[in-house]
C-alpha cells in the first residue's frame, strides 16, 4: 500500500506550499463575516496563511486575503498588532506618593 499522501495548501502572503495542517485558515463564511478558522472545516471560502510572523498582520497579508476572499479584511483579524519593542520592555508600576 502506497504511503498516504497529506493535502498541501499555499500561503496567500509568501506562496510557499505547506501541508494543510501547518497553515491557518481564514474563511469568508455564506453571510460575508471573514474570520479564523482554526478547525480548517467551516463553511465558506477559505484562505490560507503561515504562522511565520513575516506573513501576519502586515498590510500585504491583508491585501492577499481581501483578493483571496473578495471581501474587505478587518485590521484587528489576528488581534492587535504589537508595538515595536512592546515583547521586550517589562511593564512596571507607579511607586510614587502610595503607603
């Protein structure tokens, strides 16, 4: 018996081909809502990004999907964008004037 082969998907951000399974799906679904599928199986037409951090949330994901989906793409999609150097500053507190 021959190996089972697994589905292959493209990124619509850096068209590289990836199994199915590594990528994530954002669907427009039959009422026009466009979102995060991360079963794969949602109903609606559906595109695929990488979970490599180049190919999220730029403005050229966003422009791939809405061609993809023919649908405009919300900004906040996959959550708000970090600010620069936000992951490497440590938050602190205000000590001043408190008992």
């Amino acid at each position: 018996m021959p190996p089972r082969r697994h589905p292959t998907r493209t990124c619509v951000a850096c068209r590289t081909a990836r199994p199915k399974r590594e990528l994530l799906r954002v669907v427009r679904t039959p009422a026009g809502d466009v979102a995060v599928d991360p079963t794969g199986k949602a109903p609606g037409r559906g595109a695929y990004v990488c979970h490599d951090p180049a190919c999220r949330p730029g403005e050229a994901t966003r422009a791939a999907l809405r061609r993809a989906l023919e649908v405009p793409i919300p900004v906040a999609l996959f959550g708000p964008a970090p600010a620069p150097g936000a992951d490497t500053e440590e938050p602190h507190a205000d000590h001043e004037g408190g008992s």
